[in-house]
C-alpha cells in the first residue's frame, strides 16, 4: 500500500515512510524551482535576442589589398601598420590578404583572389617576372589601380612605385664598407636572392662600387663578388648561407645583406660557426634582433627603411589615382645608416635599459 494511500485510510505511518515522504516533498520543491528559473532564463534569452544592440563599427568608402611574401615578417608588420594608419585616416580599408589562413597562398594566387574579390586598389611587393606582369595587366582590365612597394615590376601597368632608391642604398652600403675596410686585400661579398630579371641587385652592386671608386678606395686590394642566395623560404636562405660559412677557404671580410630575412640568417650563422669578428656583417632593415645584434656587435651597421612612411605612401598613391586618375610615378621612402654609435636611438626603452646595466 502506499504511502498516500496509508494516509487516506487513517494508518499508522511508519519512519521509513515519514522520511520517504519527506524525501518526495523535498524533490517536487527542487523540480519546481528548477522549472522556474529555466522558464525566466529562457524568456531572458529571448528578450536580448530579440534586442538590437549599438554596436560601435567602422565604415570604409574603398577595400585595399596589400600583397607580400611575407617572409620578412617584422618588415612587413610595419609597412602594414603604416598602411593602415593611413587607411584609417582617409577612409580606406587595408587588408593583409593571405594573412591568417589555414591554407598558404603564393603571391600570384593572392593576386587573383584579389582581382576576383574586386577590391578597390592592389598595393603588391613585386617581381620583373612575366606572370606578374600579366597578373597586374589583368587588375588593370579589371578597374583595380596596382602599386608596387620595395620591389618593382617596371615595365607592367602599376600605376606607382613605392619603394627605396636602389642607387642611393648602395651607396649608403658603400659609406659604411669604408668605415670596415684595411690596408691589406679585402674580400667583399654580397648576398642576391636568386632572381635573375631583377635589375634593383644590379644597381646597388654599381653604386657601391662606384661609391667606394669615388671615396678613394684602393680598388685593387678590394674583391667584390656575389653569392645567390635561395628565396625559396627562410630556409632555404639558412642553408645557402651556412654553405658559405662552410667554405672556410673563401670566407668573406664584409658580407653585405640586401633583406632582414638573409641579414638575420648571415648574424646567426657568425655566432654559430664562431666567426664574430672575423666577418663584418652590413645588414638591412632594424628589426629588434638586428639591432641587439648591432648593439652586441655581432653586427657592424645596418641600413634602416621608413617602413611606416612606406606604407603611408601606398595608401597615398592609391587615393589619389583613385580620386584624380594621376599619381606620381615614383615615392621615395627615407632611409637612415644604425651603427653602434646610435643604435640606442632605436632599441625600445626596455632593451636600451639593458643595455646601459651591461655597460656598467
């Protein structure tokens, strides 16, 4: 019989079915208060489903899209925060295409997703190669104005070029392989990345020697020869400049360093094979390990680039090709010489402080 039964009919209920009525009495409350708070926790989450939020947002009146191998990492960041400053000031959204994906992208593959998403300006870091050529002529067709920034494709539709005189970097390379060089024969070489159709090599091999030529130069104790370096990724750089460190025979007196990527390769390889004033290292760009470098005097100087005054110019050309149907041909971007003498001008305040602790 059961317990409400017994309670109906006047029997004695026992303990056990006191506490078992207890228990059931204690049960249905909990269900009842769980059923409850589900119902108003429910309604509450209808109710902000049903709000329509402010949410704070940017408007922008064109979508740029900025193009890069991206191998040099810290030099891009920087010309992509330079280009965004500029974006956001004129009206322009600057996207990093390719960036954060789960799938890599070649730059040409990115040129087309580009072209194909109808963006409103190209900024690419390009090549004298004919599929680039063809790429840019096809952005073109399409509406879409190409600038180029660091590396050109002269002879190709872009609209401008963004980037460093590459007779005025040699000869700044040239100033500071005078500062290095000695009575007795002097081996220099410089690092190319292996890309025969690109001429902006060439032209800074001649302005270096012409510098030198011009600031009284020996010529016959100085050997000035070039290595190819792999572009084929970072580590494809490493090893083509390992193997140079492994002809112990030839080693160079001053290795000039044309891009971060095989300036941080060249300063690692130094320190790994023992070779830290033994080889003088003239690099390129001023990352933080560059200029720990410089500061520890693993290496020698380095040519630094405006990387945000770069990316402001890219932003600049595209709105006014856009806004006029004319831009300048060409933007310089300013360069500057880091020696031991003001790297502290450029290392963070943390790292400045770490270095005056270890000079006292």
């Amino acid at each position: 019989m059961s317990i409400f039964s017994k309670i109906k009919s006047g029997l004695t209920i026992s303990n056990k079915d006191k506490a078992l009525t207890v228990l059931l009495i204690v049960m249905s409350t909990i269900m009842l208060i769980v059923t409850v708070f589900s119902l108003v926790y429910f309604r509450v989450q209808v109710t902000n489903l049903n709000t329509v939020e402010n949410t704070e947002y940017s408007e922008y009146d064109r979508h740029y899209a900025l193009i890069t191998d991206d191998l040099e990492k810290s030099f891009w960041d920087s010309v992509y925060a330079g280009t965004k400053e500029e974006g956001d000031r004129s009206g322009a959204y600057v996207e990093r295409l390719g960036k954060n994906l789960a799938v890599t992208y070649t730059k040409n593959e990115l040129m087309d997703i580009a072209i194909d998403s109808h963006v409103d300006g190209i900024i690419l870091e390009a090549d004298e190669s004919e599929e680039t050529t063809q790429l840019i002529k096809r952005a073109t067709e399409n509406g879409i104005p190409v600038v180029t920034v660091l590396s050109d494709c002269a002879n190709s539709d872009r609209k401008s070029y963004v980037g460093v005189s590459n007779y005025n970097l040699g000869g700044e390379y040239g100033k500071q392989i005078m500062k290095l060089l000695g009575e007795e024969n002097q081996k220099i070489l410089i690092l190319m990345n292996v890309n025969t159709e690109d001429s902006a090599q060439n032209i800074i091999f001649t302005a270096i020697q012409e510098t030198l030529e011009k600031a009284g130069a020996d010529m016959s104790h100085i050997d000035i020869d070039t290595a190819a370096i792999s572009d084929d990724g970072a580590f494809g750089a490493e090893e083509s400049i390992r193997d140079i460190f492994m002809d112990s025979e030839n080693l160079p007196d001053i290795m000039i360093c044309l891009n971060e990527l095989n300036t941080t390769s060249a300063y690692q390889a130094v320190v790994d094979y023992n070779k830290v004033g033994i080889i003088n290292i003239i690099g390129y760009y001023s990352s933080d390990t560059i200029l720990k470098a410089i500061d520890r005097n693993v290496i020698q100087a380095t040519i630094s680039v405006d990387t945000a005054q770069m990316g402001r110019y890219c932003v600049q050309a595209l709105d006014e090709y856009i806004a006029t149907g004319h831009v300048s041909e060409y933007f310089s971007v300013d360069i500057s010489q880091i020696t031991m003498e003001n790297v502290n001008d450029y290392l963070t305040e943390e790292d400045a402080d770490e270095s005056k602790d270890k000079e006292n």
